[in-house]
C-alpha cells in the first residue's frame, strides 16, 4: 500500500516527522532500524521488534497490553517530561485510531489533516 513507509508502529505519523526526508525515510521505510537506534548501541527500535518481530503485529494499537511498560518508557529524550507525557497519550490515541479504522484509512486522515 502507498504510503507504508511513513507509518511507525508508535502511533507516529513519518510525514509530519522533524527528521522525515533529511535522516529518515519513514519508519516503515527502514522496517524498525531509524537512524538513532545507533545512538543507543541497538540494532532496531526496542518497540518496533516487540511489535513486528516478536508479536506479528503491524503497529501497537494492535497489542491488548498498550500502553505497556515498554511504550511508557520509551520517549524522545529531546522532550521534557511534559512534552514527552503528552506526546505518548498523543500516540496512544493515533494507535487506538488507527486499530479501529486501519492503517489505510488513517493514513488518509493524517494526510488530510495535514499533518505531512
């Protein structure tokens, strides 16, 4: 399906991502391997592999236990506690979107909603 790459199993949407295009090319894109997972001596995100390789899902919202441990303790450390606490609501209600009215269809809303 178009458009794969830029969703991330997280609830992100890539396209309106600050490292879309100049680090990344979409999370669906590198399939669990963005550029800073290097950063923190991984080779894939910690929840894509829960996610996909571990589980067989195609994003989180998926999961009966989200948000899990796992999804609470992982943020982006450029936030503060706040931020990082609003993004993951943020991202938990995108997943719970994106379960009931699939991937498709939610990212058609995200594109009208403009968030690319």
């Amino acid at each position: 399906m178009p458009g794969r790459d830029l969703v991330a199993v997280c609830g992100t949407y890539c396209g309106a991502c600050r490292f879309y295009r100049t680090q990344c090319t979409g999370c669906g894109a590198v399939q669990g391997k963005p550029f800073w997972v290097n950063e923190y001596k991984r080779d894939v995100c910690r929840l894509y592999d829960c996610c996909v390789t571990q589980k067989g899902f195609i994003h989180c919202g998926e999961c009966s236990e989200l948000p899990c441990a796992l999804f609470i303790q992982s943020s982006d450390p450029s936030l503060n506690p706040q931020e990082a606490d609003k993004n993951k609501s943020a991202r938990i209600s995108e997943l719970k979107k994106r379960a009931t009215m699939g991937t498709e269809a939610w990212l058609t809303a995200q594109r009208k909603s403009g968030a690319a």
